[in-house]
C-alpha cells in the first residue's frame, strides 16, 4: 500500500521560508516521479513543481522561480519543497504525489500572512 506523509507546513509571515517534507512509503521510490501540488481556498488543485526519478525538475511555474526549490533523497524515499520569500498567495493546502496515477498525501497546510 502507497503511503505518502507531508509534513513541515505551518503559519508563517510575508517573506519567510517553509520547507516541506514528504516520506513515501510502499513503492519503489526511486522508479517514480515525484510531485507537489497545492490547493488554495477556493480554488483548483495546481501542480506546483515536479521532478523526475532522474533527479530532474519539472513544471515549476514562472510565479514560483527563484523562490521554490524542489528535490528529492532517493536513499530515504523522501522529497522536498523548499520555500522562500513566501507570499499571502502561497497560502494552500500542499499534496504530494506519487507517479502520475492516483497516489497522493493528505496534505498540509502553509498559511502565509501579510
């Protein structure tokens, strides 16, 4: 069974950092793809940045750049989205997933205030 466990979010202030966590469990790691998404209030589930089992990253989108990072520690099956000079708008439950089916975390939550 794929279980995948976020953690690291929080509440914090406009320009502070988060780094998030991600430990799977029950699946080759090292074979899939790894990805975070975020879901802010209202609004639809969005693909934040992913990267490969190769270590390559993808997708990151252009608002995000030069503030978040993602990486991934095949050895302990875990990855992670460091976050920089967060904003009010980076305020989101954050999910990470597996692959590109249907294995996904519960998420956490990151509140960014202004």
């Amino acid at each position: 069974q794929v279980q995948l466990v976020e953690s690291g979010g929080g509440k914090v202030q406009l320009g502070e950092s988060l780094t998030l966590s991600c430990t799977a469990s029950g699946l080759t790691f090292r074979s899939y793809d790894m990805s975070w998404y975020r879901q802010a209030p209202g609004k639809e589930r969005e693909l934040v940045a992913a990267i490969t089992s190769r270590y390559e990253t993808r997708d990151l989108a252009d608002s995000l750049k030069g503030r978040f990072t993602i990486s991934r520690d095949n050895a302990n099956a875990l990855i992670f989205l460091n976050m920089n000079n967060l904003k009010p708008e980076d305020t989101a439950v954050y999910y990470c997933r597996a692959g590109w089916a249907d294995w996904w975390g519960r998420g956490v939550r990151v509140t960014v205030s202004s």
